[in-house]
C-alpha cells in the first residue's frame, strides 16, 4: 500500500529544509513517546491478567503520569487519554472486586 502512494518531492527551499530536518527530530520524539504510551498501558494489563492487585494499582499509577504527559503534549486528544485511563482504573478496581 505504501508503494502505491506518490513519491515524496525533494524540497529545494531553506526554510523548507529546515522544516523536513524539524519534522524527523518531531516524529522520533512522538514515536518514542507512543511507544512508552503502550508499554505503560501493557504493563497495567498484564498485572491485572495476572490478578496482582498491588502492582496493577502501582502500574497504573505510573500508566496515568505517561497518559496525562502525551495528552498535555498533544500527542493525542485528552478525551482519548481519558477513555484510556478510565478503562484501565475499570479493569484495576474490577480485580478488586472479583478478588474480594
């Protein structure tokens, strides 16, 4: 599918140079942060598949700080960061409950 698409034009423009040189250093921090967005978020799911409450509580702990950062960086929307985190608390306070 990619092949499919037009072949990209060599920009010839300084400012646009700089600009091709800004959005590789841009798209290597935001995948590097997506890329800790879905570890944190693993990390949370598998404590809870593993039915360890401690350390669900204590990942999902750490999984919110990386949430809010990505969302206050605009990587994603908040409202995603929300829908991502209220799930993830669902699936912690719901071992609690099936445990208890």
């Amino acid at each position: 599918m990619a092949s499919a698409s037009k072949p990209k034009k060599t920009v010839r423009i300084a400012s646009g140079l700089k600009r091709v040189r800004q959005d590789v250093k841009l798209n290597a921090a935001n995948s590097a942060l997506r890329s800790k967005f879905r570890t944190a978020i693993k990390g949370v799911l598998k404590a809870v598949a593993a039915g360890d409450k401690p350390k669900a509580a204590e990942a999902f702990k750490t999984a919110q700080c990386v949430i809010d950062s990505i969302a206050d960086k605009g990587l994603f929307h908040k409202n995603k960061a929300a829908r991502h985190k209220s799930r993830l608390s669902a699936k912690v306070k719901g071992l609690a409950s099936a445990a208890a």
